[in-house]
C-alpha cells in the first residue's frame, strides 16, 4: 500500500458510508482514480469487507475485559484449545513477552465475568495471570467510534 492507498482506507475508517464523491473530493482524487484504487485493493486483499458496529454489538457484553496468561511449560496448544472453547471469550491471541497467551472476555455481570477468570485460572498449567476491565471504547479494530 502506498500513501495515497492508506489515506483512503484511514478515510474509510472514519466513515465507511460516506459516498465515492466525498471521499474523492476529501482526497484530492477523481472518483475514476478512487474507485480503481478501491476495486485494487479489495481484489489484492488488503481490504477483506465493510462492516457496521452498533451500539448493541458493545451493549451486548457490557462487562469486558482482557486477562494476560502465562502458562507453564508445553501447555499453551492445549489450555489454547480449551480457551477458545469458552463462549465468554471473544478473541484468544498468542503473544510474546510476559504473557503467552491474551483473552479477550465478554459477560453481561461482574459475577459472570469473575467466574470466567477463575475458570481458567485453574486450568492446569496456567500459572499466573492479570486482568485490566474495559472502562471505554473509543475505537474498535473496524476504526467504527464507540460510546
């Protein structure tokens, strides 16, 4: 991608209704060279879709959270799997650094969501972990603004 190319998609982020016109016209292009720049970079992959984020998609969980892991020896494919069996957790990622692995926890109570972290913290070879609540989102990954 190059910078007029990452200048599109930052401006699709911010806004992925607005019309071809008015993103032309924000980007000093014709709507001819925008719509090719578009058509390109979806065909290359390098935009996968468009999706929309509600208020409901956050009010769904309002209780969130990211729980750090770190696990004991060779267990990390196996307490993974186990992990990405639970229907709280809406994203398993694998790290580097301190922690092997980072949920991401959703729940509609505090109560729900302590149970989830005591739930994996005695899964065998999980031998510490810290937790941070999600107090606000002002960006999600789809660069949607949230309340």
């Amino acid at each position: 991608m190059n910078k007029s190319d990452e200048a599109l998609v930052s401006a699709l982020r911010e806004d992925a209704r607005a019309s071809l016109s008015d993103l032309a016209a924000r980007l000093g292009i014709s709507r001819t060279t925008l719509r090719a720049r578009l058509e390109r970079l979806q065909a290359s992959g390098e935009i996968l879709g468009f999706t929309v984020v509600t208020r409901s998609d956050v009010l769904a969980d309002p209780v969130r959270g990211l729980m750090m892991i770190e696990i004991e020896g060779r267990g990390t494919d196996r307490i993974t799997r186990t992990l990405m069996g639970m229907t709280q957790l809406r994203a398993v990622h694998s790290t580097n650094g301190r922690w092997d692995v980072i949920v991401e926890i959703g729940t509609k109570t505090l109560e729900e969501f302590d149970e989830v972290l005591a739930r994996i913290r005695k899964l065998d070879g999980v031998v510490a972990s810290e937790t941070s609540l999600l107090l606000k989102t002002r960006k999600t990954g789809q660069g949607a603004q949230a309340g």
